[in-house]
C-alpha cells in the first residue's frame, strides 16, 4: 500500500496498512483538520459531541482510539469497557479528567496538546489582571445603562506592580514575559524553573508559596491538578496574602478552595480574583454562585482556549500526535 497524502497539508505519511481499520471516536467538539487529518491518515472517524457517559461506556468497545476535550470523563470504568481501546487523545494541557492510572494499567497510550492554548491562556490572564485593577467591564455595563459614574471606576495601574507566579511553565513564562512588558517585578515559584527565562525576565525565584503571597500584589497560578496542588490555596494561605491583593486562577479549580476564597473576598482580606476556573464547572456551590455574583470577581466559563488560532494549534497537534503514536505502538 502506497503512504498517504494529507490532503490539508501535503504532508505524505509512511505506509500505515492496518491504519485503515483503526476508528476513533471524537467525543467532544473539536475543530474540523483533526478529524480531517486523521481521515487523511486513514483512520475512520466518528464524531459525536454530545454522546453521554453511559453512550460512551456503551459504545466505547468498538473503538481504537477516543478523542476527548475536558467535557467528557474517561473513568476507569470507561477505560475498562474499551476492550479494543489503544489511544486516549485530549485536546488540551491537562489531563485530570483521564484516569491516567487505569490507561496505563490497561496498557493505553495517552496523548495531550499542551502548545495549544499557551497564548490563549496568558493573553486571557493579563485581560483579566487589567479588568481587576482597570474595572473596564463594570465601566462599560454602566455606561451601557446611561450612567455616567466616571469618579466610580477610580483603578489602579499594573505599572511597578509585583506578580507572582506560581508554577512556571509554558502559560506561567508567557504569562511573565507580557507582564514585564507592563513593568511589572516578577516572583516566581515552581519546583523546576527555566533558568534562560528567569534571567531574561530579571524574574526572583522564591523558595515557598508562602512567600510569594506575601510579596506579591497579584498572585497567578498556572499549576497542574494533583494530590499535592489540591486546595494548595487554602483558608491558611489566603490569610497569608498582602491586604488587598488579587489573586487569578487559569489553571484547575480545585487548586483554590474557593469557600476560604468567598470568606478572604468578603472580609476584605482579597481586594478581588479572577477565575477562568472553578471546582465545580458550572458552578453548583452556594459559595461558588456568591462568588460569580460579586462584583470584584471576574468568573469566566473555562474559556482559557477558547481562541481559533489555539483551536486550530489543538486540532492539528492532536492528529498528528495519534498519527505518531501509531507508528509506535
């Protein structure tokens, strides 16, 4: 059999015979060139974005491989019930709605695409660092009232300002480098830094979290989901920030507990937060409603790669990456 040609790129693969038998189920809604990349390649694709978890568990046993973003929970018992399951793709960073374990128990590739929402995400942080100190949003819904409060939305200027960043990878440094751009001094706190970035960014590397909140006017967490990040930023830690600091999560939402969070924003302690996150998405807790309610917090929908150009970064680098993985397995 003659490689295959890939029709969006030009990109001619090797051979891949047994490819043609090989069928994937996209579960969550994904921009076209993955599924179209990978029919190229020879797979057969089924998309179905609305299938539910017991349609899934059902359906799973007929598959090779499950395209996933983060609407869709593959549980173990998922994993079990994929009888001819050899890949797991998510489109994104992280991978918590995975149970990782059960995949390679069961002997199961899993793939991610963690270069595609890094601008996505850090373009969303600073909008969101500028709406807390600059209440734009507010602004605008006044004055899309007919009011005209302009001594109101008196702000504040990112200008000489500390961020501290907590984790220091891919969306952490890009965070960094455009928040130097608006002079702001750069605290970072990770357990493996990127020593090139930090001397470029003249970023300090502090040795606790700790640390970071007290030094910090602006706090941003950019850190994967795991036993050790789960409530990092407790009631304890919160009680630890400058009086009137910020704080912005665009990583998971259980990393805060968003309770002591509501608690730390109502008694004043917090000037404000951002969160593109939340424990529970969307929101079910009365804290977490009381929350999206006040007007000094900015909750958005999990939007972090919600940009075409990283939908497209996403598409790409997921077919590709199953492509890749098939010639190894």
């Amino acid at each position: 059999m003659l490689g295959t040609e890939d029709i969006l790129s030009g990109v001619r693969y090797p051979p891949l015979c047994e490819l043609i038998r090989m069928k994937v189920l996209i579960a969550d809604e994904v921009n076209p060139l993955a599924p179209s990349k990978l029919r190229a390649a020879g797979f057969e694709v089924t998309e179905d974005f609305d299938i539910t978890p017991e349609e899934l568990s059902a359906a799973i046993k007929d598959y090779d491989v499950l395209v996933v973003r983060s609407r869709t929970k593959v549980t173990k018992d998922i994993i079990a019930a994929g009888s001819k399951l050899k890949l797991i793709g998510r489109v994104g960073v992280g991978l918590d709605n995975i149970d990782a374990k059960a995949a390679e128990a069961a002997r199961i590739k899993v793939v991610n695409t963690p270069q595609m929402s890094t601008v996505a995400v850090a373009e969303l942080v600073m909008a969101m660092m500028l709406c807390l100190v600059r209440p734009v949003h507010l602004a605008n819904e006044s004055a899309k009232k007919g009011l005209w409060e302009k001594k109101k939305f008196r702000g504040s200027e990112l200008n000489g300002k500390v961020l501290g960043v907590v984790g220091f990878g891919r969306i952490g440094r890009a965070v960094a480098e455009r928040a130097k751009a608006f002079n702001m001094s750069i605290l970072v706190y990770d357990v493996v830094v990127d020593e090139a970035a930090m001397k470029r960014l003249n970023a300090e590397r502090v040795s606790t979290v700790g640390e970071v909140v007290r030094r910090s006017d602006i706090v941003t967490l950019h850190v994967p989901l795991m036993p050790e990040t789960f409530h990092m930023f407790d009631s304890k830690l919160l009680s630890s920030f400058k009086d009137g600091a910020l704080l912005i999560n665009a990583s998971r939402g259980e990393v805060v507990d968003t309770k002591a969070l509501a608690a730390a924003i109502k008694s004043g302690k917090l000037a404000g937060a951002a969160l593109d996150v939340l424990e529970h998405e969307p929101p079910v807790e009365p804290h977490e409603l009381e929350l999206a309610k006040m007007p000094n917090v900015i909750v958005t929908p999990h939007i972090g790669a919600q940009t075409k150009e990283a939908q497209v970064v996403g598409a790409i680098a997921i077919a590709e990456n199953i492509i890749n993985a098939f010639r190894t397995l």
